[in-house]
C-alpha cells in the first residue's frame, strides 16, 4: 500500500506541476492567439507531458520516446524560467507586456536547446597524463569512453565520431566503462552500429563493462553477443592479463547485488600494474586499500544539465574529473553520449585519452 500511495502522491504532484506549466504557457499563447481552444490544448499537452511512458510501450511508439525525452529538458528549465516569467507578468498592465515576456521567456528556452545541443553532439577530447609504479620502458595510451546511451538519439553518426576521434588517436587500448546501450540493444542491431564500432582497431583491443542501463534494458546475453561481434570484450566480475603489460578489472554495475567484491578480482601478481573499470564510481576507498592503480567510470553524466552537478557533487566523492586519492588514480568521464534529451549545460560529450608512465616500483 505504501508503494501505491507514494506512486499515486508523486503523480499527483507532477500532474499539478504539468498543469501550472501548462496554464503559464496557455495564458503566453491567448496573448497573441484569442482562438486557441482550451480543451484541445490540455489534451495535447498532457499527452506531450506523458509521451516519455507513452512510449515505453515497445518500439513502434519511438516517437513519443523522443518526444518525452526534449520534454524532460523542457520541464526542468521551464520550472526555472516560468515562475520569474509570471511574476514579471503580475507587475505589467497589457497583453502585449505578457506576450513580450513570453516571448523572452521562449528565446532564453531556445537558446539552452541550441546550446545545449551542440555540446552534447560535438565531443572533445581531454588528455591526462599520469605515472604508476612498474617495469614496463614504454607508455601505455589508453582512450577511455562511457555512457554512450546508444539509440536513436545517440545514433550511429554520434558513434562514428568516438570511432573518428579515438583512431586519430592512435590508443594502445579502448576502455568502454558502461551504458554503453541505452537500455535495449534492439537499436544497436537495427541501425548498423556494429560496423562503426568494428573500425576500432587498438592493438591490445576494446573492452567495455556494463552499466545500470543494460541491466534496466534485461537484455544483458544479448548485448554481450552483440559486443562480441563488434570486437569489444565485455568483462563480467573478471581479471585479464593483458599482452604481459597490466591487469585488468571490469566489475559488474553495482545495480547487480550479486556481483563479488573487488577484493575478490585482485589479480595475484603484484608487479604489474592493475587497471580496473567499474561503472558507477560509487566505493573510492576499497580500491585504493587494494592497491588498484587507475580506475575509470562514467555514470554521473556531471549532471548532464545545469544545475544537476549539484546533486551529483553531493551525492558521489568524485563525480567527475581526475584525482589521485590514497595512491590510486581514478577518472570519472561525464559521458561520450547523454540519456533522455540529447542535451548538455554545463558539461561536454567527451572522451579521454590518457598516458600511463611508469616509474621503477623500488
């Protein structure tokens, strides 16, 4: 019964948000549009309001899928904007001061899409450096990439530039720290990305983990297969010695309850370095106490768009960055994808490459 009334209670909360929002812009839009028919526009905008559901039915309800997803951009910043925009309105005398704050209030909206939407589809890439203990003469280039969502919005072409940009890199190795689908791998089969991805051709190869989103999608065999085929090696809860050079780590997302300890994944050799991926960086302290030393995750997006970092930065040690913490170097990317609206504020759709020098363990 608490299940049913906290559902019902949030429902109700976000259809009297909806409706509020609804209303300001219905009121914008009577300003310059005397005709528009008040039953038709609640109708339409509740359905907008709930097109992300809508189209969790299956496949062939994409577009409200995409639909939900610009909408969920919409909701956050119209929450922002919409109340300043009704106070402002609640001091002027006409409809044409209202109509002019509306339409303020839609420019400052189209803009953050504008923006939003180049940063998330015009990727960069960031460059660390670090030094670990080890025998090895000759450094080791990595290029590190997470939450790539893959679907209909973070398509093939959104892939084709990871695939551009890491080549022109010329990496030793590709790390793929999870999220790598965005829920079900169905549109990675459909649109062909296979063949993008099979075009990385690192010379110790691509390994990948899986994030909370291939486990929401239930479809984990499947996108393993999938992976497999692509040239990428999905590490479950495993440890691989990598061409005699490093150990390598890839956990299970820690949405999978069952998954064992990293102490557990400890490789028994000590004189190699030991690299470990783990999608959520949500434990900072037991890999330094195991001697881990890179570890590399996504999931936190930094927030995705402003001002979500706030919560991100409270909710995780490292949300996002490079730090050297008790001895063990972590990265935590903000994403080479994005989920729901394919938008960024605030952060960037990145890639990292990153040298790993090494120093004599005496």
């Amino acid at each position: 019964m608490k299940i049913v009334a906290g559902i019902g209670s949030t429902l109700l909360i976000y259809s009297t948000l909806v409706a509020y929002l609804g209303w300001a812009v219905y009121v914008w839009l009577t300003s310059f549009i005397e005709s528009v028919n008040p039953w038709l526009f609640s109708a339409l905008w509740f359905v907008i309001a709930y097109s992300y559901v809508i189209g969790r039915i299956g496949h062939k309800w994409l577009g409200f899928t995409v639909l939900g997803s610009y909408w969920f951009a919409f909701l956050q910043y119209a929450i922002l904007l919409i109340p300043l925009a009704n106070i402002a309105a609640l001091l002027v005398e006409t409809k044409n001061d209202v109509f002019f704050i509306g339409l303020a209030t839609a420019l400052i909206l189209l803009v953050l899409f504008i923006v939003g939407t180049y940063l998330a589809y015009s990727p960069v890439v960031r460059k660390l450096e670090i030094t670990v203990a080890g025998k090895s003469e000759e450094p080791l280039h990595m290029v590190i990439g997470s939450d790539f969502h893959l679907g209909f919005l973070s398509g093939k072409r959104h892939l084709q530039r990871f695939v551009n940009k890491t080549n022109a890199l010329d990496p030793d190795v590709v790390f793929l720290a999870g999220d790598l689908v965005d829920d079900d791998p169905v549109w990675y089969a459909r649109y062909g990305m296979s063949e993008v991805m099979e075009q990385l051709k690192p010379s110790l190869g691509v390994y990948g983990v899986l994030g909370n989103h291939e486990y929401y999608g239930k479809k984990i065999p499947l996108l393993v297969k999938m992976m497999e085929k692509s040239g990428v090696k999905i590490l479950q809860d495993e440890t691989l010695l990598i061409a005699d050079r490093f150990y390598l780590t890839g956990r299970e997302d820690r949405t999978n309850n069952n998954r064992v300890s990293l102490a557990e994944l400890k490789p028994e050799g000590n004189n190699l370095p030991w690299i470990v991926m783990d999608h959520t960086p949500a434990d900072l302290k037991k890999p330094s106490e195991l001697g881990v030393d890179f570890h590399m995750s996504g999931h936190t997006h930094k927030g995705q768009m402003w001002p979500n970092h706030l919560l991100t930065k409270r909710i995780f040690e490292l949300d996002y960055g490079y730090r050297l913490l008790r001895g063990t170097h972590f990265l935590v990317s903000s994403g080479f994808g994005f989920w729901g609206p394919p938008l960024r504020i605030g952060s960037r759709s990145e890639l990292w490459s990153v040298t790993m020098n090494f120093r004599s363990p005496s």
